[in-house]
C-alpha cells in the first residue's frame, strides 16, 4: 500500500483507467462479435452496419488511447476484407 497521499491517488487513478479502459475493449470485442455474426449470416446489409460501428469504436478507442492507430488500422483492414468476401 502505498505510504504517500499523491502515491494513493495515483493507485486509485489507475483502477479507474484499468476498468475503463477494459470496458471499451470488451465493448470492441463485442461489436466485432456482431460483425461475425452478420458475416456467417451472409447479410450483407447487416454486416454493412455493423462493420461501421466496428469501426467506429475502434476510432474511439484510438482517441482515448486505449488502441494505437496502427492496430485498429490492421483490424479494420481485416473485417473489411470479411465484408468483402460475403459479395
């Protein structure tokens, strides 16, 4: 435990991230699940909506640094070549 006022709150700081930060990458997760889903389906319409929101929350966890722009850019690139191949 940590003896210093300052030391205290960092620790508490960083259990609100940790918990933050697994929140949007469960959510991630989730939405790439939906976008699996939709693919086996062959629903092209579906699979459209949900690559978008994939994308979309990968963006969102770039801006708050949950992700580096270069790992969504690679998952991104992965789903759409799914998307791609329902055609």
């Amino acid at each position: 435990m940590a003896n210093i006022k300052s030391a205290e709150k960092r620790a508490r700081q960083s259990d609100a991230q940790h918990i933050a930060n697994h929140a949007a990458k469960s959510d991630v997760s989730t939405c790439r699940k939906g976008l699996l889903a939709a693919v086996a389906k062959g629903d092209k319409a579906a699979a459209t909506g949900a690559f978008a929101h994939f994308a979309s929350r990968l963006d969102k966890a770039v801006k708050k640094g949950i992700l580096k722009q270069n790992n969504a850019d690679r998952r991104k690139a992965r789903a759409h070549a799914l998307l791609a191949s329902i055609a």
